[in-house]
C-alpha cells in the first residue's frame, strides 16, 4: 500500500510540474503580449480553489488530468471587438508564439534538467556507451537463428548505423516481429543477416537474445547457497567448469540449469591462484542456483557546466529522432500501443525514479517533458500542432477558415485523441492485472 501511495503522489508530481511549465508557456506569452488571460487552471471542471489577480483566476480544478489558459476571444464562437487583449483579434504570428510556448517550455525544461543532471552526476550502466561487440547469444533465441555469435560486432541495422550498445538496445526493442538487416563485422570481415526480435508482452517489448559481455566475475554470494558453503568469494572469477573454458555470466548460468542438481566442477581464479571446488547446485523455484550475482559495472557521468549543457542537447537530440521513429512505429502499426505507457506505468515509474532519488526522478521529468513537447507539436486538432497546423493552412490560403470547418477539425480531433487515450489506458490496465 505505502509503494501504491507513493507512485500516485510521485505521478502527480511529475506530471503537475510538466503540465504547470507548459501552461505557463502560453499564460507569459501571451501576458508579455498583452492579451488578456481570464484563467490558468491546473486540472478541469469545477473550480475547487484559488485566487484572483489582475484579471486572471489561478485556480485548482476538480480532474487533475491536464490544465488549461482560458484567454479573452480565442473561441471563434465569442463575438470579437478587434480589440488587442483577444487572442484571434491577434496576428498570425502573435498566435502563434502563444501556441509554441507551451511546447517550447517543455523542450527548455527537458535540456536544463538533464543539464543539472549531468552537473551532478548520472550512474548508467558501464556496457551501454561501448561499441555493440556481441558477448552471449541466448540459446533457442532469434539471435541464434540469424547465426548472430558471441565477439560479432554490429555495425549497422536497416544500413543505420551502430556505435553503442544503447543505440542497438534501442532499435532492438521497438522492432518487435520486425525483420532486421544487420551487417556484422566478424574475424575483420562484414557480413550481412536477417533478424526478427521477438515481441514480449505484456509490452510488446522487442528481444533478440544479444547480450553485452559480462565475465564470469562473482559480484556477491548468498549466505547459505552452494557458493557460500564452499568458500567462494566476491571477486572471484570462474574459469572452468567440468573443464570447460568459461568466458561469460550466462555461459556459466547456461551449465547450470543444463546440469541441474549434478555435482559441477569449478575452476575459480582468486588473486593470480587457481582454486578447484566441487558445488552442486540446488532449485529454487523453476531454476537451479549456486547463489552468486553477475557483475554490473557502472559509470557516474559529472560534467562541467558548458560540457554537461552539451551532453544534455546531444541526448534531448538523440532522444527526439527516438521519439519520432516511435511514433511513425506507432502510426504505421509496426509497433503496437501495448508499448506506450499510461497513467498506471507512469506512476510505477515516477515511484520508483523517486525512491531511487532526486537525480533519476529529474531525469525522468525530463524524459517525458521532452516527450510531451514532441507529441503536443503533432498536427492532430486539440492539440497545439493541431492549432498551429491550422495557422499555417489559413496564412497559405490567406483566409480563415470558416467556423463549420473548425468544429468539423476540433471534432475529429477529439474523436482521434480520444481513441487514442482509451487504447493506451486499456492496455495500460491489462499490462498491469
């Protein structure tokens, strides 16, 4: 319950802080324009408090799903004066810097706090900035029916190409029952394969079976499993096992749900000594363990101010390309709604960045305020690249567009959002029973 109660507060700080910056984009613009604005409001419905000040009702809403500037004449039904407070009295351009803002907010607010991120310090995983060598290949994997082995390098997929292991994670998982070229360079040779990730529900998440090298180091043993008895240590390295050369995690994972509870012969490497130990492993559950953890290296990425403002715009840049393939996934059905998160998962998320800390719950802010500026931009009616779309048809033909024309847009419009929303929210509820 307290992990229940904590992932609802910590959504709706998340999402209060990403709605508030990007209504504030359009109330300062359109103050700094001095148009009138009569409400800025955090939810909707009916008003529950606030106050009122120069004109503007600053107010908390009853349904806290979303916010809202409610400014002077932007209703085309309202019957203008041509006065300079109203928002359609305004030139194109005028409207339009009061549409971007709240856009602009979002991008701005997603590069200062992955800026602040980086003048911290941020933990990853060591592996994901190094180039993409293959360690493992999960057995009865996709990966082992494309012949993808351990030490291939990928250099490119679909002729895009690949520098890291986060760049191949990336395309991997949002290529579910896609088909992959991949051109791979192995013993200083390029050669070209088919691969097919499977998709993972309840997710839909894409896997290939590639996995990063991990050596076969003890990070920690279990008080009381096989490993323990038997004296073997953190640090401790495995080398054989029933004479056989061990050069990855999984490869000694693999041996042991092959063998079961078979006595197994270790050959362990402790400080430049060789130590022979006879463990045999016991079940627990549906696998079979000795009670040793892989190591998980990890890298704090702290930078100087103009460095971490540059790491910060080379990721929102990586990220918004991301965000746009995503998307074009999504529209051409390659990559199913199951993927998209919902109001369930954005809360099991924003609860655990917040129980991991100040610094990852900044960065994911930042991830889904740079998200939500890309997807506020897209053409669909009601949202602002709906409005600003029709800015842009009415300055080509040099006319508005009539009243009936609107309604019809706005009508679609919702209709499309609010499939939308249903779908991700229905899924959302199904991934999380």
């Amino acid at each position: 319950m307290a992990i229940i109660l904590s992932n609802i507060l910590s959504a709706a700080l998340v999402l209060g802080v990403l709605i508030i910056v990007h209504e504030f984009g359009h109330f300062a613009a359109a103050k700094a324009l001095g148009i009138e604005v009569q409400v800025f409001s955090i939810g909707f419905g009916p008003r529950l408090f606030g106050l009122r000040r120069k004109g503007t009702d600053y107010r908390l809403s009853a349904l806290p799903f979303g916010g809202y500037v409610k400014m002077l004449g932007e209703n085309p039904y309202e019957s203008l004066e041509g006065r300079k407070e109203e928002f359609l009295s305004r030139s194109k351009k005028d409207q339009f810097i009061v549409l971007i803002m709240g856009v602009a907010l979002n991008i701005l607010l997603a590069i200062v706090l992955m800026t602040v991120v980086f003048l911290v310090g941020v933990e990853t995983p060591a592996y994901l900035e190094k180039e993409p060598i293959i360690g493992w290949v999960a057995p009865e994997s996709p990966a082992v029916e494309s012949d993808i082995r351990p030490g291939d390098l990928v250099v490119s997929i679909n002729n895009k190409k690949i520098s890291t292991w986060e760049e191949l994670q990336l395309v991997i998982n949002t290529s579910g029952n896609q088909n992959l070229s991949l051109s791979l360079e192995r013993d200083g040779e390029i050669i070209t394969t088919s691969l097919t990730p499977q998709s993972i529900p309840p997710r839909d998440i894409g896997y290939a079976g590639l996995i990063e090298p991990i050596p076969p180091r003890i990070h920690q043993v279990e008080t009381g499993f096989p490993a323990d008895l038997v004296g073997l240590k953190e640090g401790d390295m495995v080398v054989e096992i029933e004479g056989k050369p061990i050069s990855h995690f999984y490869q000694l994972y693999s041996i042991i749900q092959e063998k079961g509870e078979q006595e197994l012969t270790f050959v362990i490497s402790r400080q430049g000594e060789l130590l022979r130990k006879s463990i045999t492993p016991q079940k627990d559950g549906e696998i079979y363990r000795i009670g040793i953890a892989a190591p998980s290296e990890t890298v704090v990425k702290r930078y100087g101010p103009v460095d971490a403002l540059r790491e910060s715009l080379v990721r929102n840049y990586k990220m918004t390309f991301l965000t746009f393939e995503v998307i074009e996934k999504l529209v051409t059905r390659e990559l199913s709604l199951r993927a998209a998160s919902g109001p369930i998962e954005i809360a099991r998320f924003s609860g655990a960045a917040a129980r991991r800390g100040l610094i990852p719950l900044l960065q994911l802010i930042a991830i889904i305020s740079l998200q939500l500026g890309i997807i506020n931009l897209l053409p669909i009616p009601v949202l602002d690249g709906g409005h600003l779309f029709t800015l842009l048809i009415e300055g080509i033909i040099r006319r508005n567009l009539s009243l009936k024309v609107k309604e019809r847009l706005m009508q679609v419009g919702f209709v499309i959002i609010i499939a939308i929303m249903g779908m991700v929210i229905y899924y959302d509820i199904i991934k999380n029973l």
